[in-house]
C-alpha cells in the first residue's frame, strides 16, 4: 500500500472582504502546505487569516 502524507484541513479568510475558503493541503518540501489556493474571489492575494488543523 502506498504511502500517504498527513492532510491538515486549512480554513482562509480574506482580510479585505470576509470571504472564508475550506480547503485540505498536504505538506510540502518548503515546509508550507499545498492548498492550491492562489487568491480571494476580490482579487487579494496575501491579506489573510490562515488557521490550520490536522485530519484525523
């Protein structure tokens, strides 16, 4: 059976505009998590409230 990273669910809320996206990222090697997440449905791209919990 193959082996599979942890999955951590990530909730971001837009700090210009409320909007709050629930996404599921994996660890990456930068150390950060990939979310494929790029930008608010506004057009902001680094003003955000990231919390981050592990999936069971």
């Amino acid at each position: 059976m193959p082996e599979t990273k942890q999955r951590f669910k990530v909730i971001i809320r837009c700090q210009e505009c409320g909007e709050k996206y629930i996404l599921r990222g994996r660890p990456n090697e930068e150390g950060g998590l990939d979310t494929g997440f790029k930008r608010c449905v506004c057009g902001n791209e680094t003003k955000f409230d990231i919390d981050v919990t592990e999936e069971g």
